[in-house]
C-alpha cells in the first residue's frame, strides 16, 4: 500500500492496480483457511463464510483484470506487484490465523483506502486531469454495462 502511493501516486490507474492486486490476498487466504478449519473439524461452514470470502477474492481480482486494461502496467511494475503480493500473502496469513479480528480489520482499512483513491480518482476526471476514458470490455461484461457511453 505505502510503495503503492509512493511509485504511483499520481497515477491512478497504476495505484488502482496496486490496490487491486493486494486487495485479492485476504479473501482468498480467508477462504482457504475456513475452507481447511471446516476440513480438520469436520463441520459444516454455518455461516457460509467460505463461499462469501472466496467470492470476494475473485471480485477484487475482476476489478485487477479491469484496471489492467486501463493502466497497462509494464514489465517493471508487475514484477513490483508480484514481490509485493509474495510478502503480503504470507504476512496477510499469519495475521489471519493468529488474529483473525486485526486481520478483517485491515481489510478494512484497505477498503477504506480504495474508496479515496477511487474518489479521487473521479475527482481528477471531473475536473479534466485524467482523460474519461471508456470502460473497457472486460468492465462492460463484468458489470452488464451497455455496449455505448451515454
Ligand atoms: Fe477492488
């Protein structure tokens, strides 16, 4: 998140990027971790926790995908993305399993943080800094957006 902001402050769609690609961490190791608790106790997932987490992985992932297609991160950066998801999945997952309530909260700080990026992001377009440009296609079929701007 901090080397995020640093490299790519001002560009928002390779922050968005950043983002995105720790955003997809927490709910896939959630899910595994629920989905090897609910092997080893050998109880059903009550809450329907599993399915909920893991669907939350694959919705960050999707908007990764989208913001791919909008910044076109080079090879450098993405290389920066994978070092940093290595650490952060391993980290994000001792968090979970020792302090699962710490770890949901930072999630809830990311979101939290996603939310002023995203916000700031739009501000930059509506002030005309950052060219509108329209949703690619994997966004317009993820989102049933019309095929046409309006
Ligand atoms: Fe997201």
């Amino acid at each position: 998140m901090v080397c995020g902001y640093f490299f790519f402050a001002k560009r928002y769609g390779h922050r968005a990027v950043v983002l995105e690609s720790v955003a997809g961490v927490p709910g896939m190791v959630a899910g595994m971790w629920n989905h090897l608790r609910s092997l080893r106790k050998m109880q059903q997932d009550e809450r329907g926790w599993i399915k909920t987490l893991l669907e939350e992985a694959e919705n960050e992932r999707m908007h990764l995908m989208i913001f791919i297609e909008i910044a076109k991160p080079n090879f450098i950066k993405r290389t920066l993305i994978l070092f940093a998801q290595f650490i952060f999945w391993h980290f994000y997952f001792v968090l979970y399993v020792f302090f699962p309530k710490v770890a949901h909260r930072m999630v809830g700080y990311f979101e939290e943080q996603a939310v002023i990026s995203y916000t700031e992001y739009f501000d930059q377009i509506d002030r005309g800094n950052t060219p509108n440009i329209e949703a690619p296609l994997i966004a317009k079929v993820y989102y049933g957006l019309p095929e046409m701007r309006a």
